[in-house]
C-alpha cells in the first residue's frame, strides 16, 4: 500500500472535465501503484478515514494520473478543493463490473449486439453499465437499455450515444 498526501484540487476549464474535484498522483506514485501503466486502472484503499474500492485512476500523460472525487466521497471526507487528505491506495485486481442480466438478455436477443457490446474495451463496458446502474427509477432504467442496445445497433461509443441526445433537441 502507497501512502501519501494530496491536495483535492478542482479543474477551471478543462473540456470534459471542467468542475471536477481531484487529487493527483505525480508519475513517480503511479509507477508504484502499476508498473509501466499508461491507460487507466482501478485502486482501492484509504482517503483520510473513508475507505473506497473499484475507484479509477485517469491517465493526464507523462505518466500522470487523477482520481476524480464525486460529491458523496467529498461530503463523507468533509473536505473540498484545498484541503489535504491522507492517502492510502493499492491496485484494485480483485474488481469487476458484472453486466445486469436484463441488458444481457435484451442484447442476445440479436446475438451481433451481444457481440459488438463483448468486443468493445472492458473499460467501455463499464461506462455503459456504470450508466444503467445509476438509474434510480425502472423506468429511467428500461429507457438506458432501450439506448444501449440501439448504440451497440448503430455502432456508436458511449460518449455518441449520450451526445446523440444533446444533438436531438438542438
């Protein structure tokens, strides 16, 4: 286990990232953390006394990374952009995203969008279910899997799907 201290740091204007809280890990960490890893990767450990699991890191380049920290994390660590907080973090090898049953069964009823969903990075599977699983009603649920197998249809990324939207109402 790394130990270390960061400050929670918050993006200004950076693209998709503008408004994110963040604490970074300079590339001399990281390399302690996954040897030779330039991709994202998950963690798990120690931030202040809140434990956190399966959390991604995001690669900045030279070696970089950032793990963003969501509002939930920010209110249980009481602390926001400035504040400093002990970390603790080990690769995370043991984490996995299964895939809901439903959206399984709604793919391999064409079994090529069951395939194009297989074929896509694991990394990519994971935002399309991470998205589906944020789904607070049934119906908000049934409407993301209703928009998944369409984009597995239409050959579409995560991020064309959700600015096929935006692109919609315009």
């Amino acid at each position: 286990m790394i130990k270390f201290k960061a400050e929670i740091e918050r993006f200004a204007e950076m693209g998709e990232k503008t408004g994110w809280s963040y604490i970074f890990i300079p590339a001399s960490i990281a390399q302690q953390l996954k040897e030779d890893c330039k991709k994202s990767f998950r963690v798990k450990g120690m931030l202040d006394n809140v434990q956190i699991g399966g959390v991604a890191t995001v690669p900045m380049g030279e070696g970089d990374f950032i793990i963003a920290l969501k509002a939930s994390l920010r209110k249980k660590l009481r602390k926001e952009a400035g504040a400093v907080v002990e970390v603790q973090l080990e690769e995370d090898k043991d984490f996995k995203i299964e895939m809901p049953q439903e959206l399984e069964l709604c793919l391999s009823d064409e079994p090529e969008l069951l395939r194009s969903f297989l074929k896509l990075p694991k990394s990519h599977q994971n935002w399309y279910i991470n998205w589906l699983n944020a789904a607070k009603t049934e119906p908000t649920r049934t409407k993301r899997i209703v928009k998944i197998v369409s984009a597995m249809d239409k050959g579409q990324t995560f991020g064309e799907m959700m600015r096929e939207d935006k692109t919609e109402k315009l």
